[in-house]
C-alpha cells in the first residue's frame, strides 16, 4: 500500500494563509508505480432521538499518464436543538423574569460529489482538474415559548412562536492545478487557481402568538415571513516555488490573490388583515466585496542535529460593504505582516525539541458582516454586524517529544480585538440584542501532555491532559468586563484488539467549570464506545459505536454582569448509536489521488450559509 506522511503544523510557516487561529495537517503520499483501480463503500446509519442514514462512494483509478478519481455522498439526518434561555431584569426596584424555551427541530437531505483527474504531461509535470460540489435541503419548525414573569415567579404575560423554514444550498468549485519539478533535487512549481460559487434560497413564516395571565389573547398575533437569498462567489489563485539550493538548504516563495463578492437579500412581509405589507424598516440589500493580495518567502535550513526555518508574509486587504436600502457603505484597506520561525533540535534518538513563533489573523465570517436581524421571538434578536474588524493574534509553541511516548507542549498567544456575541439587554423594555463584535484583547497559556502506551501487545492507549488559564476583557459598551480563567482538560482513549478480528474503543473526556467572558461555563463531560470486526481478508469491516453514552451532550452557562443574568443551555443531539460498513474493493496498492492545498481554502471556511 502507498505510505504517507502527516505533518500536523501547529503554527503554519508564511508560504500557509495567515487566516486562522488553529493549525493545519499536510497530507504527503509518497510516489509508487502501482496501476489499477480500486473503490471504497460505505453505508451508515444512526439514532439519537431521530434518525440518521447516509452512503458513500469512492473510486480511483490510475495508469501510466493519468489517475481518474471521484466519489459521491448522500445523507438524510432528523435532528434537533433545544436552547433554554431565560433571563432575570433588575429595572430599579422591579424585577422580572423572562424564560425561554426554544426547540429546532430539522430534517435535511444534503449530497455531495467530486471527479477529478491528473494527467502526466512528462516525468516532471504533471496537470490537474477537479469539480467539487454539494446541495443541501432542510426543512425545520421551530417552536419557542417565552414566559414573563413577575418578582414572585407568577406568568402575567406569555409569546408563542412558531417559524417554519424552508432552504436549500448548493455550492460548486472549479479548480485547476499544476505541478513541476525543476530539478532532480526535489525543487518543484505549483500553480493553483480556483473558482467557487454559492448559492442559497431560503424562505420562512412566522407566527407569533400573544397572551396573558389567563390564557387570553390580548392583542393581535404578529405573523411576518422573510425571503432571504444569498450568492457568493470566489475566485482565487496562487503560485508557489520550492527551490533547493543544496540538500540542507531551501527557499521557498509565492504569491495569491483571492476575490470574493457576497450578495445578500432580505425581502420582510407583515400580514396586516388578510394583505402582505413590505416591512420596509428590515427589508434590506447588502452586497459584501473583498480582495486580498499575499506574498511570502521561507528559508530553512538544516545541520546534523537543527533545523531552522524562518519566513515573512505580507497581506493587501481591500473591502467594502454596502447596505444598498439603507444607504450605507462600510469599507477599508490595510495590509499586515506576519513573520513565523521554527526551530528543531533532535536531542537524541529518544529526545526532540520544537520552538515556533508566528503571527496570525482571524478574519470574520462573511454573514456575520451582513447586518441582517433574525428573531427568536418579539423580544430576541441577532443581528449582524458590517463595523466587525479581524482579529489578530501571536502564537509562541514550546514542544518536547520523548520516544514517541510522551509529548510536551507549552503555548502562549495572545489576541487583539477578538470578536465575541455581546448581549445588550435593554432594562425597561425588556428586549435583547445579540450582536458579535470587537470588543478587546485576551492572552492564553496552556500546558498540554500526552502519553501513548501499549501495556500488552493487544491493548493501547492515549491520554491527555490540558491545563491552561489566562485573561480575557472587553470594553464594549454595556458589555466590560475584565476576566482571569483557568481551566483543565482531560481525556483518555482505549483500544482492545480481541479474538476474531474484533476491536473495541472506548473514549472518555472531562473539561472543569471555567470561564469564558462573563460567562460562568459549566463542567463538560462524555464517554463513548465502539466495537470493530473485520470481514472478507480486511476488506470490509463493520462498526457500531454508542456516542456520548454519559454526559450531557450541551453546552450550559450562565453570563452575569452589571446588566445581565442569564441562564443559557444550548442542548443537542449527542447521544445517539451509529452503525457503518464499509467495503474495499480493486486493487488496494493503487497509489491514492493527489493531495493538494486549494486556492481558496481560506475562503471558503469564512462561508457559513
């Protein structure tokens, strides 16, 4: 079978996007001269409180001068959110409370697919096309029930909301890909445009029901529906150069240029009577616009025992956002620089060391900048913010591995103008606004430490501990706060190999209470279970794990300020039982497709449509 290297890059060198406050992994297959064809199959299916089932098909076929590969994926998932949200309001001397109880519950038929093929134009170069696309369907009802409550917890007023949604997504990338070595040392020149688009249709009604202490209506029901379309589109390319100037030195260079449009529609009715009014207080045209030019250099070198690498990369950002009904125009131009450093020194056979540095940017989703405003119910809204800035943050990694047994890591960072929901709660009426912005700095420490063991030769395992603190303020009016916290992270992973080509793995994780802003965050908790047989000389197999068997699959919080007391469970469907197969079949040594980074990566993970 073809072997292959993952690098997992804590902190990625300049030639990576300087988006993103995570690491990435690098796939590298070594080369082969196995032809043939091979394919994978996979059925699955699950149950929490509703079902699940899914199929998947992969195929791959190569020969002297081509590889031909693609797959296909169709899925039918029943779901559901609950979300508790109540909230205690001190105006002066009167208190009231308004609970909240809001359940999603969506049923949604997505697919996706992707055919591609590398042809070999000589020894050295070799070109690629791929398409990539996915659709999705959901269908969803919302039920939300709002209580208002008076200092003695007796209901003199209550909402009942219902929503029924009706979306579909699809979205389509076209890219193609170049690849040439330039001399017999392994230098090499990769070329990589793409071009992806984004679609949405998205409709909803909305009911909403008013009564009082007694059970009566006491005004008429406010029934609005919104049509909100969306398309994005994103050109991107990039050009990179890998040259060795002998076999312990190497530069590496490159540019990119991404283009993104956005184009969002909100058309707001309101039933007045038995006609359709145009809410023209929401309706609303925004069209968001982006262009980004990057450049790098790396060098690295290597001696005996180190290892150095050092790179600078260079970010042009252009942007404007137009609320077209509304008049108004937000737009800005900056560049940034971000500089990374790596250093490796090899101790021994048993001891490695890693040092990193760089500095990152966390740039905002595209529908966050869309200034739209969705309801919960009357008095609960989130809107978007179009002023939101990118956050930016510097990264320092101290690593030690021993034996391939225990691995070290300490890291710092520390981010500015980092982005968060703020929650403004207006006392006297009531109502509340949640709107993501800007609102201050916050450094993190971490000690993290893992062990992989193999006490018998049947039986190994993984465990993890994370220990980190820091601090996190916010100066945005009506929201400060000025908060230390520490936390802790654990987690363990078991498998058993039994007679019988069976497997079973088990994992279990806990997280202590900590605190996230002004949010107190309780503890978090699960353990899993898995069984694995294996079928047909290893080319089938069959699974059934039991997911999140304890814990409360939800995240629970209360946010507590000067203006705020809110108590907030967000609940999902964690628990559940799935079951797959899977099937190999053809030629197994076949060498995999190529694997390659796309263009426009980074722009895509910004789409949360």
């Amino acid at each position: 079978m073809p072997s292959a290297r993952i690098e997992i890059i804590g902190n990625p060198s300049s030639k990576y996007d300087a988006a993103g406050l995570t690491g990435i992994i690098n796939i590298k297959l070594k080369k082969n001269k196995l032809f043939g064809t091979n394919g994978n199959y996979t059925f699955g299916s699950g149950y929490g409180r509703y079902p699940k089932v899914s199929s998947a098909l992969s195929l791959n076929h190569r020969n002297k001068n081509i590889n031909v590969f693609g797959d296909g994926y169709i899925g039918y998932s029943n779901s559901f959110n609950k979300l508790t949200y109540n909230s205690i309001i001190v105006n002066n001397t009167t208190t009231t409370y308004q609970d909240r109880d809001n359940y999603w519950h969506p049923k949604t038929v997505w697919n996706s697919f992707k055919i591609g093929a590398d042809y070999n134009l000589s020894k050295k170069t070799v070109i690629g096309v791929l398409i990539k696309g996915n659709g999705e369907h959901e269908k969803s009802i919302t039920d939300n029930n709002t209580f208002f409550r008076d200092a003695n917890g007796k209901v003199f007023n209550s909402i009942f909301t219902k929503k029924n949604y009706d979306e579909k997504t699809n979205n389509i990338s076209y890219n193609v890909n170049l690849k040439t070595e330039i001399d017999s040392a392994g230098s090499e020149l990769l070329f990589d445009a793409d071009y992806v688009t984004f679609k949405r249709t998205a409709a909803d009604d909305d009911y909403n029901h008013f009564y009082d202490a007694n059970g009566n209506s006491y005004r008429d029901p406010y029934i609005f529906r919104n049509a909100s379309p969306a398309d994005i589109n994103i050109r991107s390319a990039k050009l990179d150069l890998t040259k060795w100037i002998n076999k312990n030195l190497k530069i590496e260079t490159g540019a990119k240029y991404s283009s993104v449009e956005n184009n969002n529609y909100l058309q707001v009715d309101s039933l007045s009577g038995d006609k359709w009014m145009t809410d023209n207080g929401r309706t609303n045209t925004f069209i968001y616009k982006e262009r980004i030019a990057a450049g790098y250099f790396n060098f690295t070198k290597e001696w005996k025992k180190i290892s150095l690498q050092m790179g600078l990369r260079f970010e042009n950002t252009d942007y404007s956002g137009n609320s077209i009904t509304l008049h108004q125009v937000h737009d800005s131009s900056y560049s940034n620089l971000f500089p990374s450093a790596f250093f490796t020194y090899h101790q021994n056979d048993k001891n490695t060391w890693n040092i990193s540095y760089s500095r990152r940017i966390n740039r905002p989703s595209y529908q966050s900048l869309n200034p739209f405003i969705t309801f919960i119910d009357p008095y609960t809204q989130f809107e978007g913010n179009p002023n939101l800035k990118p956050s930016f943050s510097q990264s320092v990694e101290v690593k030690h591995s021993y034996a391939d047994f225990l691995f070290t890591t300490l890291s710092y960072s520390y981010t500015k103008a980092q982005s968060t929901n703020v929650i403004l709660q207006d006392k006297q009426t009531g109502k509340v606004n949640n709107i993501t912005a800007n609102v201050g700095n916050s450094s993190y420490l971490a000690l993290d430490i893992t062990t992989s063991l193999q006490p018998y030769s049947w039986w190994s395992m993984d465990n993890n501990v994370s220990f980190n603190t820091g601090n996190s303020n916010s100066t945005y009016p009506g929201y400060e706060f000025d908060q230390n916290f520490f936390g802790m992270d654990l987690s363990t992973s078991h498998s058993f190999t039994l007679p019988k080509k069976i497997k079973l793995q088990t994992s279990a994780y806990y997280g202590t209470p900590s605190r996230s802003g002004i949010a107190r965050v309780r503890s978090y908790y699960g353990v899993s279970a898995g069984l694995q047989k294996s079928l047909w000389n290893n080319k089938a197999s069959f699974k059934i794990n039991f997911n999140n068997i304890i814990g409360p699959s939800a995240y629970r919080a209360r946010y507590v300020s000067d203006n705020l007391n809110i108590k907030w469970i967000n609940q999902w469907e964690g628990r559940r039982v799935n079951i797959s197969f899977n099937y190999k079949f053809g030629n197994n040594n076949v060498k995999a497709s190529r694997q390659h980074n796309s263009a426009s990566q980074d722009e895509k993970n910004r789409v949360n449509l």
